[in-house]
C-alpha cells in the first residue's frame, strides 16, 4: 500500500511539474507575443511619427545664411508655403523693410503689396520617398520673377531651396538655418 501511495504522489507531484511547467511556459510564450505585438507597434508608431517628423521639419522660421531674408514656413492642407517676416534693407534707406513694396513685380495691381508678409513660397508637397518638397513655386520679389522649386532639408538641418526654370540643373540654391 506504501508503494501504490508513493507511486500514486510520485505521478502527482510530476503531474504538477509538468502541468505548471507548461502553464507557465504558455504565459511567457503568451508574455513574450504580447511584448514583442507591443515593440512592433511602437516601431510601427515611430517609422509614421518619424516620417510625419521629417515632413514636418521644415515648418518654423528659416535665416538665410547670408543673414539677410528670413522666411516662415507653414503647411495649408498638404501644402508648405512660405512667406517673408525680415530681411535686411540696408541697400535702400529710402524704402526700409516695413514700407518696401512688391514694385518690381510684372503685374502693377501687385506692386504695392508689402515686402513684409509676401507669400513667396507655396505649392511644395511632401515626397517621403525622396525625403523632399517638391512641385512648388517660389517668387523672387528683388526681380519680380517666379521660378519652379523643391527643397530639402541635409543632414545638418540646413534647408536647401532650389529655385529653377523647367529643368533643376537650371536653378540656384539657397540655404537657411533654422531660427525657431
């Protein structure tokens, strides 16, 4: 009887080990599923929010690294626009910065548009796969003249804009700093 007894709480105590071993096995499997379902959320929420990041740098306030423009970027819808809130009038004492006006532009119902507050950037859309704006347009107010335009942000912040007529390698550059 001793040994049936012995034998019987033998096969329970390894009934046990086994059944809880696998219990718990089952809870770290499920624990490990649902922390690794949770990382890959995240991942998931930091490469949208990481995209969404980057397409959203270049909204803020940009001085140009000759210090002599600033321009704000904003986003209307899926467009960034730009427009002008300082630059350096200096080289016409006669027509300082908050009387300046738009006089060179080819429309004369235009020319008395103020300098200050001009939209001089618009059109630019994002494309995340090229990691730039692209498709835009940017006026030039000291010549009264429109050109095509993409920008880019490099790897040490600057803003790059590119200004070009039809084709890109028919353009010019400029950069800008963030200031806020």
């Amino acid at each position: 009887m001793r040994l049936i007894n012995l034998t019987f709480n033998i096969s329970i105590d390894i009934f046990h080990q086994l059944f809880y071993t696998k219990q718990i096995k089952a809870l770290i499997n499920k624990s490990i599923l649902s922390k690794l379902s949770v990382l890959i959320i995240c991942i998931h929420c930091f490469c949208i929010c990481n995209g969404q990041q980057n397409q959203e740098h270049i909204i803020g306030k940009w001085m140009s690294l000759r210090k002599n423009v600033t321009v704000e970027v904003f986003k209307t819808g899926n467009e960034y626009r730009g427009k002008i809130v300082w630059f350096d009038d200096s080289d016409d004492k006669n027509h300082p910065m908050l009387v300046r006006t738009d006089f060179k532009n080819p429309e004369p119902n235009l020319r008395k548009r103020k300098i200050i507050g001009l939209e001089v950037m618009h059109g630019l859309y994002y494309d995340e796969k090229l990691q730039e704006w692209k498709d835009g347009k940017i006026y030039d107010a000291s010549k009264g003249k429109h050109w095509n335009a993409k920008a880019w942000i490099t790897k040490e912040g600057i803003l790059n804009v590119r200004g070009y007529w039809h084709l890109e390698v028919l353009g010019q550059n400029i950069s800008f700093k963030k200031i806020s």
